[in-house]
C-alpha cells in the first residue's frame, strides 16, 4: 500500500465501495487494535467523548453486543435503540426517528435494517457517520470484514485461496459481502446451494456456481454454511429442514473434501443439525469464535476510520 494512505470514507455501507487498499488498511488496523481485547484492563482512550448509536431494527446477538464492546473499549459513550423500544411502533417513520437522532448530535449511528438500502438512506438525513450493520439481503459489511480477518490470521493471505459458500446465498447479505470481499482480496469464491436458493447474477459478483456438494468442498482452503433464514422464507424454497440437512447440511465427510488444514467457519447463529452439524461447528477445524472474536477488533478498526472522516 502506498505511504500516505488515508481512509477516504465517511460511511461504510458496504464492501462493494471499498478497495483493496481500503481492506487492507482495516484488516491491518484491526490487527493492531486486536490485542488491547486481551489487556487486564481492556480500554484505550482513542474515542473518548465521542457519541455512538446502535439503531438495530432487527435482531442481533453479534453484531449488535461487538459494535458495543468495541466502542467501550475505545472510551466512546454508546446507546442502544431496538425496534421494539422505539417509536416506529407508534408509527414515526424512519426519517423521522433519524432526524430526532441527529438532533442529539451523534458522532456515529450503526443501523441494521430489514430493507435493502436503509443506511444508505440515512447518510442523506443525517451528518453522522453511517457504519451498516446488516440490511436486508443486501450487505453485511462487518461481517466479511471479519471473515476475511480471520482467514488472513490463520491462512497468512487471502490470494488464490478456494472459498466455499454453501447454503441460502439468495437471502444471505453475509454471502454478498463476502464474494465481493474475498473476491477482490484474489480468492477463489465458489457457492452451492438449493436452485432456488442461489441468486441469478451471483457470478456477476464473481462467485462460481458449483453442481454439487463435492465440487464446492473439494480442494477448499474454508467451508463456510450460511444459516437456513427462516424469517426470509416467503415461499417454500426447498421441501423440509430435514431434506435440506440430509442434502446440504455439512457433515465431517463433506469436510474430509476440503484441503487437510481446511477452515469451517459460519457467521452465527448457527441452526445446529441443518446446514451445520454439531461436530463440525465444534470440531478442531472451527474458527467460528474466532470470527466473533475477531468482530470485535475489526469493529474497533471500522469505528476509528470513519470517526476521522466526521
Ligand atoms: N453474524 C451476525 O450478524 O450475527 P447477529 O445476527 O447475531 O448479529
């Protein structure tokens, strides 16, 4: 990279607009950070007096607690809002809730949102950093930020490696995250799933779409199942959750395909039993923890760039 990067983003709302050179400056950024996590006294005071808003529309276990912790850690004040909690329930509508939240005049807002294009919408209301959390089917950015952080720790690159995606890549933000981002990091993105679970123009983004369970698998350097989401599923995409198990739910054989040093790793929560089985999410090739361990480092790096663009 050359000297004198400077991060050029006020927002992050996707991996789709940032570079290489962006990625690398996270990834690295978050390396550095990653260490003060294990300090007896876990706090620096880099964003001490600074205002951040989790505005979270939909679940999060994850997302949601890391943005926090990584915020703490670096000596920011941090406030929660959910949906149920929120006047949207008495019908304010999202512009609305937004400019009554600019008005306390917050450094960042992080927002997860079930519409595709919710943050982006509200970089154009409010003067706050945007960072999205999750929308829709859309993005994720975070969380491929996160993957390719933990691939890079244990893999010690991310070019020509084989990533496998297997499962609901039509409704997975976490999926499109992550093509675009491994993808343009120089690996090798190559997804399976159900027909009806695989996006038409998903190689547009640069994923190959394999046939069967053992062409994604074999020679893998990661196999990463995405969860079956049920509160997506419109229409019957595929017959039961126990046929999906049986056919596409990855087992210690389907790994046995992969590269002996092969990694499994999945974005959480985990339906155990249907695309993952309990033995592989807790076997000795899981990394699964250190995703969401790795979460937290790379959120630190995610709120300190874009709090030097405000
Ligand atoms: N991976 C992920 O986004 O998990 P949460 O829904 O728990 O935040």
């Amino acid at each position: 990279m050359a000297t004198g990067y400077f991060f050029p983003h006020r927002h992050i709302l996707g991996i789709d607009h940032l570079s290489t050179d962006d990625i690398h400056h996270i990834l690295t950024t978050a390396e550095s950070f990653k260490e003060i996590s294990s300090r007896p006294i876990k706090k620096v005071p880099t964003l001490r007096g600074s205002t951040i808003i989790n505005l979270f529309f939909e679940p999060s276990t994850r997302t949601r607690l890391s943005f926090e912790v990584a915020a703490k850690r670096m000596s920011a004040d941090t406030f929660n809002i959910s949906a149920s909690t929120s006047s949207t329930t008495k019908g304010e509508t999202l512009i609305d809730t937004a400019r009554n939240i600019a008005a306390m005049n917050p450094d960042t807002i992080i927002m997860r949102h079930s519409f595709s294009g919710a943050p982006h919408m509200l970089t154009r209301y409010i003067d706050a950093a945007v960072i999205n959390a999750g929308d829709g089917t859309h993005e994720h950015p975070s969380q491929g930020l996160l993957d390719m952080m933990t691939v890079q720790e244990h893999k010690g690159r991310l070019d020509g490696l084989k990533i496998a995606i297997i499962g609901d890549i039509l409704h997975s933000r976490v999926a499109h995250s992550d093509i675009l981002g491994f993808t343009k990091m120089g690996s090798e993105v190559c997804v399976y799933g159900p027909s009806t679970l695989i996006p038409r123009g998903i190689d547009r983004l640069g994923a190959t779409v394999c046939s069967s369970l053992s062409e994604v698998v074999e020679g893998a350097d990661v196999v990463m199942t995405l969860r079956i989401q049920k509160e997506r599923q419109n229409d019957s995409l595929f017959p039961s959750f126990r046929e999906y198990a049986r056919r596409f739910g990855v087992t210690s054989e389907v790994v046995a395909l992969a590269k002996p040093d092969a990694l499994v790793m999945h974005p959480g929560p985990i339906n155990r039993g249907i695309e993952l089985m309990p033995d592989v999410a807790d076997g000795r090739r899981s990394v699964i923890l250190d995703q969401v361990t790795n979460g937290v480092a790379v959120r630190m790096a995610m709120l300190y760039l874009v709090m030097g663009n405000t």
